[in-house]
C-alpha cells in the first residue's frame, strides 16, 4: 500500500471554522503552546485573539481533524489578516504536533487560499521566523508554492499559483463555516 492509499484508507477528514468565542480557550492554547509546526511562533493572549475574531481585517479560522480512529478536536489554526482587498497577510499557521504528517496542514491551507480567491485577494505573504524548535515548517511555505522575497518574507501570487484543489488531498474538507464572507 503506498502512502496515499494509507492516507485515503484513514478516512481523514477537516472541518474549517471560523473561529468563534467557543473555540477560543482553545485556539490561545495552540497559539501559546504550538512549537513544532507554527510558522512564526508568535503568541497572543485572549483579548488579542478576540480582537482579530472580531475586527473586518482578520480571517481567524481554525480546524478539527478526524479519522477512522476518532475526532482529535481543533487541531490547527491560521490568521490571516487582509492588509487590502487584494492582498492578505499570513499572520502565522500552526498545527498540534500530533497530527503531523498527514497532509493536513497543506489541506486547510489550501482550503483558505480557495476561499480568499473567491474574496478577490490576489496575493498572499508569509514569515517563517525561525526558532530552535519550529525546524519542521523551514520549507512549509516553498512546498506550497510561495516563493521566497529578498525581504526574507514568502510572497504567493494566487492568480500564478492558484490554490491546490480539494481532490489533491486524500483528505474530505468542510467548510462548516465560510471565511469569505
């Protein structure tokens, strides 16, 4: 069995939120505590989160990850703020170390980048800040087509590099809640 027959046999399965009050205990936690898979390591407290859930330039969208052996719950978490209508700005994208490995990170990328197309945005850019223990995600964003600018930051133009679709994963994607909108 290859590696995506394995994937496809685990029945795996996203739900994309936009973060709501009840998610938000949970999403800080990530923030606060996600150290392996998180692109800039960056930490907010509550009120911060609960300012950019509620503010017109953010998109705070989180994620919940199952499979055949179960739900694991909200496992990863992006911030996007919207700096223009054309243009986004990933403020971080973090993931629980324990469910690396499945794709899903690529997954729920690609599903908000699909959903910012439809919003009009044309470009996105990206920081990976380094850190002693975030090595993993050093080529997260070159693996997924952002090409690196001579301001250290990774720029995306989605018009050229449109966003992978839902059949490239052998993942089942929800949007239980639009973040277009």
């Amino acid at each position: 069995m290859s590696e995506e027959e394995f994937r496809k046999s685990l029945g795996l399965e996203i739900k994309v939120f936009k973060v709501e009050k009840q998610h938000l205990t949970r999403v800080t936690q990530l923030i606060n505590k996600t150290n392996q898979f998180n692109l800039t390591t960056r930490r907010y407290d509550e009120q911060q989160v609960r300012n950019m859930m509620t503010s017109a330039d953010w998109v705070v969208a989180d994620f919940t990850l199952a499979d055949v052996f179960g739900d694991s719950g909200i496992v990863g978490l992006a911030l996007i703020e919207l700096e223009s209508p054309r243009r986004a700005r990933l403020d971080n994208l973090l993931m629980s170390c324990r469910v690396i490995g499945r794709d899903a990170e690529a997954a729920f990328l690609h599903a908000l980048l699909r959903q910012l197309v439809e919003r009009g945005v044309e470009e996105i850019v990206a920081e990976y800040l380094p850190t002693a223990k975030n090595e993993l995600v050093k080529s997260f964003l070159a693996d997924q087509a952002f090409d690196p600018g001579a301001d250290g930051r990774f720029r995306r133009h989605l018009g050229d590099h449109p966003p992978r679709t839902e059949a490239d994963f052998p993942i089942e994607v929800h949007l239980a809640v639009q973040v277009s909108a």
